[in-house]
C-alpha cells in the first residue's frame, strides 16, 4: 500500500489564514503534519517581513498541530537570500574566496578542509540566521551539514521512506554587490548534507525533497536519482541555466507562499506527489521523467545552441564600463558601412598583389605579407595600399569620436587607419580629453589625465611609419613596451574587443595577446561584433568572451550615447583613480578623505597601516600622545604657532597619533590639509597649493620623504606661524632637517599611559583580538604585559599581541610560507616601499605585473600571486589600482631580516626594479616623473651600498641596464661613486670620465664634483706623482667654479673641497711650494666661508665645516715657516 507524508512548506511572505486553513484541512481528514519547511526567515520585497513575525506564524503553527493531534511536527529552517548579511570593507579575504578563488575553494569546502571559510561565513553572513534557527529548528535525526541551514533526514518506514535534503544555496550571495548567479548548489555540497554520497543515499529512497532558499543549476551527475527527486525553492529561476532538472518555486508575485506537500509512496511505481494546497487541477506535481533527466549528461559532448540575451550582456557590459577601468582594443568596424581598408583586406589586396591575383594556402599573415610586399612591390606601390588606409572625415567618424567619449582606461587601435588619430583635426576639443601616442615613437608614460589612444600598429602617413610584427617580451622599443603594457592590462583590467567580422584573422591575432586566465581570476572580457555564424559564435564562447552581437560602429552610435549616466559615472569613477594618482598628487583636506574614507576595519588592529575608517570608527584609540601635540599646538605669547614635530621609532604610532590630532581638529570645524608619502607633486607646487588653500592646519606625514628639503617645506606651510604644522618624522631621520630648525618636539617613544594600555586592552577584547592577552585573567594583568611588548614599538606590540608570535619571527614566518611566485612579489613591493628605497606609494598593478615577470610576457600566474597577497592581507590594493605593503615598518624588517640575509635574491629583486624603470624613464629628463624620480632612487650608489650587496652583484645589476643608460651621465656618475665608495679610484675615475662625455655631463655639478673628489683622493694616495698632483690643482679650481655657480644648490661641492681639499693639502705639503701650499689654503678657506652662508642649513656640510676648517687655519699657520 505504501507510506503517506505531509509537509508544509511556506515562505516568509505566506497569507497566514489561507496556509492555516489548508493544515486544518489535513487535520479533518485525520491526517497529520509529518514536517514543517521553512523557506527563510525573513523577507524584504514586496513587502518587509522579519524573523520574530516569521516565528510568531510559525507557533502558531505548531499549537494548531499540537491541538489536533497531540503532537508537535518536526521543523527544519533553509536561509532565503535575504537572510545572509552582507560581507563589509574588512572581509575581502573571504568574498575573494567565494568568487575570484571559488574554484580553489569549492574543492576543499566540502571535505573539510576550509575549515575557516566555514567558520567566517557562519560567524559573519549567516550570524543571524543561526540564532534564529537555532531556536526554532528541530528535526530528530537531522544530520547536519557544513553550511548553515544544510542537512538531512530520512522518514518513513517499511512501507516506504521519504528523504528531506536542505541545501544552502545562498551562502555566495554575501558578497558585495551579488547576483542571483552566485546562487549555488556543488555535488560535493550534496554529499556533505547527507554524510555520504548522495546518489546511493538518494537512490535508497522512494523520494527525496529537496528544499534551498534559491534555485540553483542542479549538477547533472545527480542525473541518476532525479526522477524521484522534487526540488523546491522560494525564488530563482524554475530551470537555471546549465541546470540537470527543474525547480519548483514559489513565485513572489503571487498570493499563495505556501505549499503542502502530500507524498504517497506506492511500492514498485513511481511515488505521487499533490500540493494541497493548490487548486484541484493544479494539485498533481510532475516528476522529472528518466529520460529527461539523464539528457544533460547524455549531450554533454555536443555544444547546445544559446539563446542571445541582448539586454543581459549590455547589463554586464554597462556594468563593468562604469568602474572606469575598462581597457578597449579596437581592431576594425568602427568606420561602419564607409570603413576604409581594414588590416584584413590590406592583407588579401597585398597578397593578390604579390602573387598575382592568388593567394596561397595557408594564407600569409600580415606581417609576412608586408614585409613580402615592401620587398617585392616596393614603398612607392605599397604606399598607394596606405594611402586607403586614410580616409576619415567627420561623419565616417562619429562612432570614433562616441568611442572616445566613453570612459575607457586606455584605447589600444589595432586599425592601422586615422580612424582615432585624425578627430583632432575634426573637432579639437576632444584633444582635450584624449591623448594620441604613435607606439612606433613614444614610450609609455608614468600617468595620463586623459585616456589614452594607442595606434599600436603606428599611424598610416607612409609604409615606413606602420610595423604589423608581434615584438618579442625582451624587445626594448617603445612598442614592445606598449605590447607588453596591453598583455599586463588584459590580465588585471575588462576588456572589450572590436571587429567588423568575427571571423576576422586580425581578431584572433590580437585576442591570442589576451592569455588564459582561470575561472577564478578572469576580468570580463567581450567583444563587439557581427553575429556570425553558428561556428562563429561556438569559437568565440570558447574563448570565454562575452559576445555582443553588433557591429562596432552601430554599437558605438547606439549604445555609446553622451550623457547615458553610467557613462557619465564612469569618468568620475576613472577621474577619482587617476587625478593624483601618478602625478601631481599634492595636498588633500582632511574632510575629504573622511567622507571618502570606507569603513574601519579590524585589520589595523592586526598591524595594517590606519585608514581614515578606523580613525573614525574607533578601531584605532586615541592615546595620550594627543594630548601632549595638542598641548605643544597651543600658540606662543604672540599668537604665533611653532611647528611640532612628533619624532619616534618606525611602528611607534606617529602616523595614528596624527591622524588622530588631525581629525579632532576637522570635528571642530577647523580646515585642515594633508600631505603624506603619497604626495608627488613637487615641493614648489605643494607650497604653492598650501598658501592658497589658507587651511588652519596642516599635517604632514612623513617629512623625511622630503630629505634635507623637508625643514624649508615646514617653514614654508607654517607661513611664519599663521597656520598650525604638525609633522612626523621618524628618529633616525630628524639629523636631516637642518641646524637651524626650530620646532616644538612630541616622542612618540615615551612609554605609553596605564590609562592608554587598558584603552588598547579593551578595543582588542572588543574585536575579539585579545591574543596572547586572554592568559592573562585581570584587567591589570593584562595591562602590565601589553606593557612589557610595549618596550619595542606599539606595532611590534599589537602585531606579537594578535598572533602570539614575536614581531620579526612574524615576519620572517609570513614570508618563508609563500610560494616562489608569492615571493617574488611580496619581496618586490616590500623593497619597493621600504625606507631606503621609497620614493612613491605603491606599485600600479599593472607595472608590478611586468616587474616581476622579468623579461618575459606578463604571467598570469604572478598576477594570481598578486591578487593572493592582496586577499591573505600581506598587500593592499588602493582604490587607484596601485599594491601597497601593508604596513611600512613590515616592509622594512622584510628588507632588514630576511632580504639582507638572502643576497642573490635582494639582488634579484633590484636587477628586476632597476630595469623596468630603466625601460620607461631611460630618455625622460624631466626630475618630476615618477618613472625618473623612482630610476634616479634605484641607481643611487649609497642605495646599493646600504643593501650590502656584493661588488660583483652590484656591478651585475648596473650592467642590466648598460644598453638602456650608456648615453646616460647619471648613470656613469652612480657607477663612479659606488666604486669611490669602495675605494677603487682608477675604475671610478675612469666612470666618471665617461660620465662627462655624455650629453650634459660635462657642466653637470653631481658629476664635477665626483670626478674632483676622485682626483684628489688619487693625489692624496700618492702624494709623489706630479700628474696626479696637476689633476688636483685642475679639480680645486672646477669646484670653486661649481661652488660660485650653483651656491647652496651644491652642498656637496662644499663639502669636498673642505674635506678632500684639506686632505690633500697636508697629504702633499711637502712637494708644493710654500705659495702653493698658502694660496690653496686660502682658497679652501674661502670656499668654506661661503658654505657657511650658502649652506648653513646642511647638517653634512656644517659638521664637516666644523672638522676641518681649524685643520686649514693650523696648516695656514704652520706654512708660514720661521721668520729669519
């Protein structure tokens, strides 16, 4: 006879009476509920629905049972998607690992071995939900699964068994902006909800009901056990896409949110279920027939046709142009109906014209055919084919100029036509907008406030100015750098690409640039192109592109449209990454970056450099050092304010406490301004921005960013004590603001405050951080040791606090865990923006990218890398697309203890920096450049010292870049000094020779005055030699010409003849004259009195001064002689 159930199902919107009334209909039949399913806790559309109202229906439920039969149906809960909280700014980590790495993590997920994403997304999305349900669920013999709300039971007896299976189908949805496509159900996810394997689980009983808060495609290896299964849900689609069955779901726009389900199970036969709860002719409830069910895996091998969702993919489209960071290449069909030639039939009219009307098979690509064609038709001939490339005129160009219009990051034109490069003849104003570069002739630049429209094919103004060739990784021209730049940006960036054919051959050539990428870390890509045939479509599907289905120029009229507003969003997403960005990033107001400022986050508590958030959030807590800046910010007697300076260890808190003061002084209405390491702009124009902006205060962290510049810059901002300067610097800096220098000074190294300590205390017990501290069990316990970690720095102390490990141990653990692509990377950026080398903030992704793939093609296995430090909180990712260490001090103890003690890989890291930026910056002479300022760092000889590498190594890494730099005097004079350095005069002198043969190295002051110090040491070294001793007199006289010359600007040159001039007057006082001996003397003392006006703010060139001015005046004296 079989096994009869009942289960009542209902959502969060179910019409109360109407549900109540079909349970009392059972009831009258003498029948009894055998299970409650509820579809979610609460709703928020169409109308708002909470959990205490969902559990008020839900008792009411349970009384109506209990009154009818004495007895209380089992309740299981399944989370809806409005159920899951949303994941905030400080869980990156766990969104990246339920979409970008979802394919590394669904592996692991269901057997147990992410045991932390587990834990995350029951403690963070699904907080709620589990206490809800915990109160209210109660199924006996339930087995529960790994995500909240999964598990499974089976009823019934001899007579027949019903299997319940509930499915967390929403648990991805907690990402940040989710669709329903994260919606998921995994075939290991069904095995883990029954503890086995689901098919001989499922397969064992007469039927299975299986209830999610959202449809799902369902897997087809279920395909086997589907046609005695019912899969039911609240919302979603009935049929996912991809999906092995269909879903019952209840569709929110109708009245009845509710089902009761009657499942009879009748022996050998198919079981038959009826929803009760329906109408009489809608009661019956089909099952997936066997056939149906299997076809899925039945046709997996053959490619089933997809319908073109038009709107959809130009969602998708619109969706990622909006970010502004969209990279266009543009190959053909913008011209439309009146295009000129394109590449494609350039190449089949030269290979007709080449082989006389016929073209051979294969047929040639287009750079053999070009090169073919200039060989044997010559320029002239083929001249005439360029010409046809030429063509544009205003209404043949107004797809091209709505292109340009769009907010793209950068245009790549594969056209080979004016198509682009011609509209500022048309309309000039869009020269404003748009930058054009010929790739042929210009390098890439460090940062563009226009976009960027690339001919990377050349422009069409003659055969010698186009290039059809793929340049090799290693090329150094100026368009490899553009080709290896693209490969970089179609790894970190969407992409659209465009063609007037889908079988065109010079799309596939340049899609071939764009390499693999897995599921996880693919960025969008589309392309914009005919329909196609059938194959067409097949081939570009399996390319992983989005294809959207219209011609170029048709698609830029139409969709492309000034003032669409998310077009318009856009450029303001695009203008907020680049204004400032790469260059000229000056002073910021203190009220913009707070309302700019996303949410504060745990991770500063962790050890991560303090965002505006946590400052104003309360993650970081505001200590006693406040008050000491406040105290020292007071005016003196006659209303004017002295600079404070806040000095301290690397990691001591300067940089909080500045923060701190900064934004009090904002919630007073004050207007404050400031300037921190990620100001580019140069010191002129930073004064410039601070005298107009008239701000109360300016904070200025850190000022030994700006070396023996910094005190001028202070004075400058203070503008004689009329605005309040509040400046960080770290200890073993402030020697390099001048003598001089008056300022109020606050330590950031006095030990902090009982009251400080149990302030820092409370916020990590708050967070749940306390650490190594919950072993201590009083309030005063735990103090007294956060006292102790205190000793070193307050990072050292949170860092050894959180993870229990002692603060280089930490770091030296993080970094030996990575792999050698994760190596290569963090190593990079931690060199890149530690204290000796820092010259900028960040790294864009897209440099780092090529920094460390060497001289190959960007690799996207290093950009995998990238974005796993990103997630694993070792780096940051900027809103301005640039990776950051994540803490500066981390970044220099990485240098200090690990890089030091690794040479070859210290090496390797520079050798890869240097030569990167030695490909951009090597013809750039323009000391503002990012690209330059970071080149001119890199080459620094005392650079190369400090790192303590060997003279093999040093002189290896120079000589990478031998090919790039040899025209290049900068170059040779921090090889010249290196080698002064070490002492090997012959072979500096010799650097330092070649220097001045370079163009402009002969009158520079740098190179004059290294290559006087060199002779002078020479002569000093063999006081013997006559020549040598001629080189020197020639070198005083060269400095005191560079001294009279560039004055103050040239300190060093003071220096030298002081020092070196003295050493060497008393190395040789014997083999000069008396006259020789008082005149070079004298001259050397001139020279120092001068310094002494010029140079008064140098703390090198006064300390020196000091030294050696009594030995000139003693040896003035003594060449004097005895009088007769």
């Amino acid at each position: 006879m079989g096994a009869v159930f009942h289960l009542l199902c209902f959502t969060p919107l179910v019409q109360r009476e109407s549900a109540l009334e079909t349970v009392r209909s059972v009831h009258a039949e003498g029948e009894r509920i055998d299970g409650i399913l509820v579809l979610g806790c609460g709703a928020g559309e169409p109308r708002r629905v909470t959990p205490d109202e969902t559990g008020d229906f839900l008792e009411t439920v349970l009384l109506e049972c209990l009154e009818a039969d004495n007895a209380l149906p089992p309740v299981t809960i399944v989370p809806g998607r409005h159920d899951v909280g949303r994941l905030g700014p400080g869980h990156g980590m766990l969104a990246k690992a339920l979409t970008r790495y979802w394919g590394d993590t669904e592996r692991g997920l269901w057997r147990g071995d992410e045991q932390d994403i587990v834990e995350a997304v029951r403690d963070i999305p699904f907080a709620e939900f589990g206490t809800w349900s915990g109160a209210h669920a109660n199924f006996p013999g339930w087995h529960q699964g790994v995500l909240p709300g999964e598990g499974s039971v089976r009823l019934g007896t001899d007579a027949g068994t019903l299997g319940v299976v509930a499915v967390n189908t929403v648990f991805r949805t907690a990402v940040p902006d989710a669709t329903a496509e994260l919606a998921t159900c995994s075939p290991g996810q069904w095995d883990s909800a029954v503890g086995g394997d689901y098919l001989q689980w499922a397969g064992a009983n007469d039927l299975t009901l299986v209830v999610a808060g959202h449809s799902a495609a369902v897997p087809p290896s279920l395909a086997p056990v589907l046609p005695k299964t019912v899969l039911l849900a609240p919302e979603g689609d009935s049929a996912p896409s991809g999906s092995a069955a269909r879903w019952l779901v209840t569709s929110r726009g109708t009245t009845r949110q509710h089902r009761l389900l009657r499942v009879q199970t009748t022996g050998p036969g198919a079981p038959k279920v009826r929803d009760l709860a329906a109408p009489p002719a809608e009661q019956p409830v089909p099952l997936p027939s066997p056939r149906r069910a299997a076809l899925p895996a039945q046709t997996a091998g053959r490619a089933a046709p997809v319908a073109y969702d038009e709107r959809a993919v130009m969602e998708e489209f619109y969706q990622q142009i909006g970010t502004g960071r969209m990279v266009l290449v543009a190959v053909s069909g913008v011209h439309g109906e009146n295009d000129p030639v394109d590449t494609d039939r350039l190449t089949r009219q030269l290979t007709e014209a080449v082989y006389s009307g016929v073209v051979p098979d294969p047929a040639p690509t287009t750079a053999e055919i070009w090169n073919t064609a200039l060989a044997e038709l010559g320029s002239r001939v083929v001249g005439e084919f360029v010409a046809e490339l030429r063509g544009a005129d205003a209404e043949s160009t107004t797809a091209a100029r709505r292109i340009l219009g769009a907010p793209w990051w950068r245009v790549y034109d594969f056209t080979a036509t004016d198509v682009f490069s011609s509209l500022p003849d048309i309309d000039p104003r869009i020269a404003e907008t748009n930058t054009f570069v010929d790739a042929l002739a210009r390098k890439p630049a460090a940062g563009n406030a226009t976009i960027e429209a690339v001919a990377m094919h050349g422009n069409p103004t003659g055969p010698e100015a186009l290039d059809f060739t793929v340049p090799a990784d290693d090329d150094l021209s100026p368009r490899a750098l553009w080709f290896r730049r693209l490969k970089a940006e179609l790894l970190t960036h969407p992409t659209v690409f465009m063609a007037a054919s889908p079988s065109s051959r010079s799309l596939w050539n340049a899609l071939a640039l764009a390499q693999p990428q897995t599921e996880a870390e693919h960025f969008p890509r589309f392309l914009i192109t005919g329909p196609g045939t059938a194959a067409d479509r097949a081939r570009i599907r399996q390319a992983g592109l989005t294809h959207i289905q219209v011609s170029p120029h048709v698609f830029a009229v139409r969709q492309l449209r000034p003032g669409l507003e998310i077009l318009q969003q856009g450029k303001r997403r695009l203008a907020d990454i680049r204004v400032g960005a790469r260059r000229g990033s000056g002073i910021k107001l203190v009220s913009s970056l707070v309302d700019s400022a996303p949410a504060g986050s745990v991770e500063f508590l962790k050890g991560q450099d303090p965002t505006w958030g946590d400052i104003k959030d309360g993650f970081a807590v505001k200590l006693s050092i406040t008050d000491r800046i406040r105290a020292s910010a007071r005016p003196a007697e006659d209303g004017r304010r002295r600079v404070v300076l806040v000095e301290g260890r690397a990691g001591s808190g300067k940089t909080t406490a500045l923060m701190q003061y900064a934004y009090e002084l904002h919630q007073a209405g004050r207007s404050v301004a400031w300037i921190d390491r990620e100001a580019t702009d140069p010191l002129p124009n930073l004064k410039a921005q601070a005298l107009s902006m008239s701000a109360d205060a300016i904070f200025v962290d850190d000022v030994d960013i700006f070396g023996s510049l910094g005190a001028s810059l202070l004075r400058e901002l203070s503008n004689g004590g009329r605005a309040l300067v509040v400046a960080a610097i770290r200890t073993t800096r402030s020697d390099e603001l001048d003598v001089t220098f008056q300022s109020r000074r606050v330590s950031a190294d006095e030990p902090l405050k009982d009251e400080d300590l149990g302030q820092i205390v409370d916020v990590l017990h708050e967070h749940g951080l306390p650490g190594i501290l919950k072993r201590q069990k009083l309030r005063p316990e735990k103090i007294d040791k956060l006292r102790e970690l205190c000793d070193r720095s307050l990072l050292v102390a949170m860092i050894q606090v959180v993870t229990g490990k002692r603060f280089e141990d930490k770091v030296a653990s993080e970094y030996h865990e990575l792999d050698p692509e994760q190596v290569s990377v963090y190593a990079t950026v931690c060199v890149f923006e530690s204290a000796i080398v820092f010259k900028k903030r960040g790294i864009e992704q897209e440099d780092l990218l090529q920094i460390v793939s060497g001289r190959g093609a960007p690799k996207p296995s290093l950009n995998r890398a990238i974005n796993r430090l990103v997630d694993r909180r070792f780096l940051t990712l900027a809103p301005d697309g640039t990776v950051r260490s994540r803490q500066r001090t981390i970044a220099d103890t990485v240098v200090d203890t690990v890089l030091k003690k690794n040479p070859d890989q210290l090496a390797g890291v520079i050798e890869y920096l240097l030569r990167f930026y030695a490909q951009y910056a090597a013809d750039i002479r323009d000391n503002d450049d990012p690209y330059r300022r970071i080149l001119i760092r890199l080459l620094n000889h005392s650079l190369m010292v400090s790192l303590r590498l060997r003279p093999t190594q040093v002189r290896d890494i120079y000589s990478t870049v031998h090919e790039l730099l040899q025209d290049n005097f900068h170059y040779w004079l921090q090889r010249g000094e290196y080698e002064l350095e070490r002492g090997d005069l012959g072979i500096a002198e010799n650097h330092l020779e070649t220097a001045q043969g370079c163009e402009g190295g002969a009158t520079d002051h740098f190179v004059l005055t290294a290559w006087s110090a060199i002779r002078l040491r020479r002569s000093t070294e063999s006081p013997a030699d006559g020549s040598l001793r001629d080189r020197a007199f020639e070198a005083i006289g060269v400095l005191e010409e560079v001294t009279r010359r560039h004055g103050g600007a040239s300190p060093h040159s003071f220096s030298v003849v002081a020092r070196r001039g003295t050493e060497w007057v008393e190395a040789c006082e014997v083999s000069l004259s008396v006259g020789q001996v008082d005149d070079t003397l004298r001259r050397i003392l001139a020279v120092v009195e001068a310094g002494r006006r010029f140079c008064k703010d140098n703390h090198e060139f006064m300390r020196i001064a000091d030294e050696f001015e009594p030995k000139v005046n003693r040896l003035l004296e003594r060449s004097k002689g005895i009088p007769l």
